[in-house]
C-alpha cells in the first residue's frame, strides 16, 4: 500500500535549461534589489524584488502553493518582463558627472542600468 504513494522525495531532479536560466536571472534581480535598495528607489526595488520571488524556483513553487496557482512558462515571462520595464521605469534619470568623486558616487547607478541591459 505504501508503493502506491509518490512523493517529490523519491523523484530525482532534473537540471534544464531553463531551470539554469531562472537561477540565473533570479540572483541577477536580487542584486539589482539591493543596489536599488541601498539607493532608496523604493518602487524600483519591490518590482525587481517580485521579478527575483517570480524567476527563483524555490521561491516561486512556495508562492504558487500559497496562492494555489501554477503559472506556465510564457505567463511567468511576461510577468518578469514587466516587472523589469517597470522597474526601469521608476529608477531615476541619470546625469553625466565629470569629477571622479562623482563618478565613484554613480557606481550603484551604473550597476542598475547594467542589470537592465543584460536583461
């Protein structure tokens, strides 16, 4: 009786490519979070921050299971696409500096610019 019960411990896991992808782009969002964070851009930093719960596997089949919801593949894209436009929507303007002191202050600048273009 107790064969006829499967569990997800007795299944082995797998490692696609899209699985690899997500991991990826989830640590991507998550550093994105904290520079955007560390700046203050708080509406910049809760949409990356949802990008990141939303690419992570772990942290989206705890959300999904919550809300007893499974997203497909091509909806969760849309979903983090958005949510990056929007994030890139709500950061701030830059301005070119030309003093290095300037310049060394607008490091976390380029490093959120740079998490857009990679996207």
């Amino acid at each position: 009786m107790d064969d006829d019960i499967t569990t997800d411990i007795n299944k082995p896991n797998r490692l696609t490519v899209t699985l690899v992808i997500r991991w990826i782009f989830g640590l991507l969002f998550l550093l994105c979070f904290v520079v955007a964070l560390s700046q203050g851009n708080i509406i910049a930093s809760l949409m990356v921050l949802l990008a990141a719960i939303f690419s992570l596997p772990p942290a989206s089949k705890i959300l999904e299971s919550r809300i007893n919801l499974s997203l497909s593949g091509a909806l969760r894209f849309i979903l983090v696409f958005v949510l990056v436009i929007g994030f890139g929507a709500a950061l701030p303007p830059t301005t070119h500096e030309t003093s290095s002191v300037q310049n060394a202050a607008a490091v976390p600048s380029l490093i959120l610019y740079s998490c857009l273009i990679f996207m």
